[in-house]
C-alpha cells in the first residue's frame, strides 16, 4: 500500500470515540512508499516530551529514532523494511538463530512526568513470549481463512432458537505435552476440536487469548488488547485454530477484559508520563481489589481503543462472540471498593454513566457489523434490561451470565441432602426472574477454585453420592430455560480444584465412575441440541411450566419444558439419596411419559432404577391438575421423559405467580 497519513476523518472519529478499527492507523505495518517496502508506526502519546521507536535494530537506544508528533498528539516514523531484514545483517542482532523472523520493538517515551518510560505498543499485533515483554513485527494480512461456509451460515444464526452449550476452556492447562510441555495451538486444535465434538458441544469458550504477563492471571490481565498470546505460538496460528473449528462446526467465544488492565511497566499505566487510558482520580482510575487501573469510559480515545480491540478479535479472527468479563466493574463506580476508595457521579449515585453508554454503543455497532456474533455479559448485579437492545433502554448484550441462579444452585448442592428442604426456595427463587434476561446458566472456572472445591468435590456425601448429585446437578441444569457453560474438567469429575500451571486429570478416566460421568454429559449435551423444547428459549413464560414445587421435605422438582409445536419434555430431579418406587405427579392434560433419560442409569454408574416402559397418566386430579400417574423416581438423579399428549396442541403456562 501507499504510504499516506490517516485520513481526517479517521482522526476525528478516533478522537470523538467512534472508531472500531484503530488498529489499521496505530501499531506497525507494512506499507509502500514510491514502491519501497517500509514499515509504518505510530503511537498515541499526546502528553509525550518525546518518542522514539527501539529494537534490536537501533540496539534499543532511545536516540537513535526520533519519531514525529502529529497535530492531534500521534508520532510516527516510516522505516526501510530492510532495517529489519536480520538476513542483510546477522551480527546486528542477538538472536541465536539468525533464521529467526520475528522481530522486536518498543516505544520510548519521554513522558509527562520528565521520565523515560519503554512501552509496548498497545495496537501490536504480536508480543513476546513471557517474561520477556516487547512487541513484535507482525503481518497477518497472509492468513488465508478456509470457513467462508460458516460465516455465510453465522449471519443469520439466533442464539435464542438455537442450541448453545459451551465448554469454557483454558488452553496451556487442559492438556499437556511430554514432560509437562505446554502444547502449541495446533497441538491444542488436533486435540480439542475432537473431543469437544464426540462430547456434544457446540461451543468453546476461551479464557483470554490476549497477551498477558503473568499466567496466574489466567489472561485475566492483558497488556496486548490487539495481540494473541505467544505462549501457544503465532497469531496465525490461533486463526488456524478457530479456522479449523469452524470447518468442524464448533463456535468459538473468546473472554474479552475491556474493565481493567494491569500496572505493568511495558502496559498502558500512564502511557506518555499521564493517565492516557485510566482516570486520573485513583478513585475514579484503580480498582484495589484487584490491584489494576480501571479504564477511564470518559475519554473518547479510550472507547475508541476498546471498540476496535472487540472488533479486532470479531473482524480479523473470525471470533463467533465476546464474553466481556467484569461488567459490574464497568457500571458501577463503587463495585469492589470500600467506602472511601470510590467517587460518585455527577448526579450522587454509583452508576458510570459513561461505561454504561460505552457499553451501548458497542454492543449496537457489533450487532449491525457482525450479525449472528454473541456479546455475553459476565455481570453480577441486578443491573436492568442487559440483554436488552439500546432502543429498549438495555445494555444490547446478546446473553448474559445468571449468576444469581449459579450461586444459589451452587449453594443448594453443598447442602446435606437431609436438610436440603430448608434452603428448598434456592431452587424456585430463580424462576421468578428466569425471563427477565436471555441468560446463559454457567458453571465456570470461577467455582472450582480459590477454596471452593471441584464440581465433584462440592457434593456431600460418600463417594457414589457425589457422582450422583454431579449427574443430578448436570441434569437439571441443562433441563433449566438458559443456555448452558460446563468448565473443562467438570464433565469427567476432576477431583481437585482447577490448577493454572498442571493439566487436568485426564487418567481419572481409567477408573469406574469418571468415564460413566464423562457418558453421562455426552448423552445431555446430543439430547440438548436434538431437543428444541431444551433450547428454544424466549423472554416469555411459555414453553416453561412447574408440574412439582412443593414437595420440600423429597426434595423432588419436576417442570415441562416445551418447543413451539407443543412437543414437551417433563424434566424431573430428585435432589435426595432417596429412592421413591412410586410417586404420583400431576400433568396437565392426558398423555404418556417415556423416558429419554436417567442419571441413574447404570450405563452413567447408578443404580439402575428406571421406568423401563411408557407410563399413562390416569384421571385422578392431582395438585391442582386434571391428571396424573405413578413414576419410579431413582435416587439423586435426573430424569426427562418425552410427553406425548393425548390431544398434541400448544402449551400454555398458566402465571407462575399461580404456582409459587
């Protein structure tokens, strides 16, 4: 390309917090100057006293590039590409290997505070591999995507309609190489892709692929907003690995940190001398909890810069969606603080005002660039109206985590089965909320760590009854309105907490109970995607119906779930060790239940008590309903049956105000 300036129209929207693709105008490219091959940088640093570029090519002495300052407070500088040829000068360069193409750079920055600061370029494409913390050359425009059948398909895909069931993942601890080698992304893709589709998924969720200093942060982190992590290999390949996905029929969802970003030297904290991305007040601009600066949502630039960041991942990587972590930091000005730490808004109250318009304008602009693309918000408040779109007065987020519904489920479980009917209203309470939001129910890596045990491990009892109650667990969560999240690890029982730096326990699966568990979420996750009464979901109360929300002292539920042909599923958990040969259940209208699934089943490692034959209701009223029947109920298990109607018709869900 030609060598030119950013157009004005570029600059204004840039600094009006418009601009979705700051990356084509910031970082480093290759261009053509009167058909020379150069390179082009710049950087946003309006308070800098002076900039200069360093690298292996000048020896990192900040003298030696002087870059220039533009109107609007972006320095540049164009060099021969030659300049970083290692060819035309091996003894330049320190790398051991002179075959090596990877080339590094930095800014240095004279800031506003007199001193010398070496940043890292915050639009690079590419960075060093820990501890190490330079940018890198890096020219993606040679990748060549081979899912042009997928994205033609992923524009008019409806998360609502469709299945959605998604394995959240770690890469560098989900499996390993030989002598606990961390495995590369194609090693990773060659592994995964497989397994992920014999288990039914039809999603993976990444834990943050953006680069990051520290790997307990789990990516958490970021210092590289445009740069895929180099520990696993080069940006190419991640594309490869969401290429090859795609070509397989598995979405791919990447957890993006648009709150907050780490004090690292070579990272964004006051960038040119100034507080460039994060808000001068410390109460306004850091987030003590977590020991970060938290992104200043008042500056245009900033939103620019986070706008193209989200774009990035969607445009360039072909990413199906966005988990934005921490969007409670995001609203509200006082999340995580203590009295005194934080600053209210302008009317008074708690609310970021400016992050929550942000958040609007983003979420509007994905949605009519990117269609069939998720934005799934991890937010733990009552905020209102998330997942509803910027006219409505919402957030716009596609889906949204349902936290409220984790943590009392989670909460529910750790209890004795014995006193499980005293906290009973854990289980209902969500229901009256169900369909306030477009939720997405997840069980995350957040739960099985820090103290809070394993998926397997927070079950009470021996240890045929932890298997069980996981089953059960399971069970019923993927029978509940909402799509669904299982953390890697939980589907075969890992028994201890989820470690950053070890794989998963992959060998359990030689030993009884962890296969049959493993059988277990297959069979849920084919019998989701089959079942649109399961995964159509909607905003409305129909399609759900409570047939059993009494019965504390069994804790039994029982619920119909049905599609829009009126095609139900009964989904019937028994939270308790206790086996009932017969239960008498209400229904609605006349039909016939026939199991389609049983946690209890043997093949799964239980005790085998089913209902072996289709069973009819009978005209004996029962709890305020027409009909009902007698079922086997297996202990700690759950059971959906296929109801087939007498007289097939629409399901109609009476108030649940009626049932509560």
């Amino acid at each position: 390309m030609q060598e030119t300036a950013p157009a004005e129209t570029e600059r204004r929207s840039f600094h009006s917090g418009e601009d979705c693709r700051l990356w084509n105008s910031l970082g480093a490219h290759p261009v053509r100057v009167n058909r020379r091959k150069m390179w082009r940088f710049a950087v946003w640093a309006p308070q800098a006293r002076q900039v200069s570029l360093v690298g292996e090519f000048n020896r990192w002495d900040r003298e030696a590039t002087p870059m220039a300052r533009e109107e609007d407070g972006v320095w540049t500088v164009v060099l021969p590409a030659g300049l970083f040829d290692i060819a035309s000068d091996p003894a330049r360069y320190s790398y051991p290997d002179a075959d090596r193409k990877i080339l590094n750079y930095k800014f240095a920055v004279l800031g506003e505070d007199g001193e010398w600061h070496f940043r890292g370029d915050p639009c690079a494409f590419r960075m060093e591999q820990r501890p190490n913390t330079a940018s890198c050359l890096c020219d993606l425009s040679d990748y060549r995507w081979q899912d042009a059948d997928w994205m033609k398909a992923r524009a008019s895909y409806c998360s609502g309609s469709s299945p959605v069931s998604i394995y959240e993942v770690h890469l560098g601890s989900w499996r390993k190489g030989e002598n606990g080698r961390t495995l590369t992304y194609g090693e990773i893709a060659d592994q995964l892709i497989p397994y992920a589709l014999d288990m039914g998924y039809t999603h993976l969720e990444l834990l943050p692929v953006m680069e990051h200093p520290f790997d307990g942060s789990w990516g958490y982190q970021v210092t590289g907003y445009f740069a895929a992590t180099s520990r696993y290999g080069a940006p190419q390949e991640l594309m490869a690995l969401i290429d090859r996905c795609h070509q397989a029929g598995l979405g791919v969802i990447l957890d993006w940190v648009p709150a907050h970003f780490p004090k690292d030297e070579n990272g964004l904290r006051r960038f040119d001398g100034s507080c460039l991305y994060e808000h001068p007040d410390p109460r306004r601009g850091e987030m003590p909890q977590w020991g970060t600066c938290l992104f200043n949502f008042e500056r245009p630039e900033v939103c620019s810069f986070l706008k193209s960041s989200a774009f990035f991942w969607l445009e360039r990587f072909h990413a199906d969606g966005l988990r934005v972590d921490a969007v409670s930091a995001m609203l509200y000005l006082d999340f995580g603080k203590d009295h005194g730490q934080w600053l209210p808004n302008e009317r008074g109250g708690r609310e970021n005002h400016a992050a929550i318009r942000f958040l609007r304008e983003l979420n509007t602009a994905v949605a009519a660039e990117f269609p069939g693309v998720m934005m799934i918000a991890e937010e733990s408040t009552a905020f209102p109206l998330v997942t509803r779109s910027a006219e409505e007065g919402g957030l716009g987020f596609t889906l949204k985590w349902n936290m409220g519904w984790m943590n009392d489920t989670l909460a529910y479980i750790k209890e004795d089965p014995i006193f499980r009917k005293w906290h009973h209203n854990r289980i209902t309470f969500g229901m009256t909320y169900a369909f306030s939001e477009r939720f997405l129910l997840p069980f995350s890596h957040d739960e099985v760590v820090h103290g809070k045990k394993s998926m397997l491990d927070k079950q009470p009892g021996d240890i045929w009854k932890k298997f069980a109650g996981l089953r059960a667990l399971y069970g019923y969560q993927m029978s509940q309105p909402g799509k669904k999240l299982l953390f890697m690890g939980g589907e075969f029982g890992q028994f201890i907490e989820w470690r950053h730096d070890d794989p998963l326990d992959w060998f359990l699966l030689l030993y009884d109970m962890h296969p049959q568990l493993q059988a277990c979420v297959r069979d849920m996750n084919r019998l989701y995607r089959e079942t649109p009464a399961l995964h159509d979901d909607t905003l409305e109360w129909k399609g759900f119906r409570w047939v059993q929300v009494d019965d504390r002292d069994n804790s039994v539920f029982a619920y119909l779930r049905s599609d829009r042909e009126g095609n139900s599923l009964l989904c019937l958990t028994n939270f308790t060790p206790v086996y009932h040969p017969v239960y008498r259940l209400g229904l609605p209208s006349p039909g016939t239940l026939t199991e389609v699934l049983n946690t209890d089943r043997n093949i799964y490692g239980g005790s085998d008590q089913h209902n072996p034959a289709p069973v009819h209701t009978e005209e004996t009223p029962w709890q305020d309903l027409p009909c009902s029947l007698e079922l086997r109920i297996p202990p700690m298990a759950a059971v959906w049956f296929r109801f087939d109607r007498d007289d097939p018709g629409p399901e109609t869900a009476p108030d649940p105000a009626a049932r509560e």
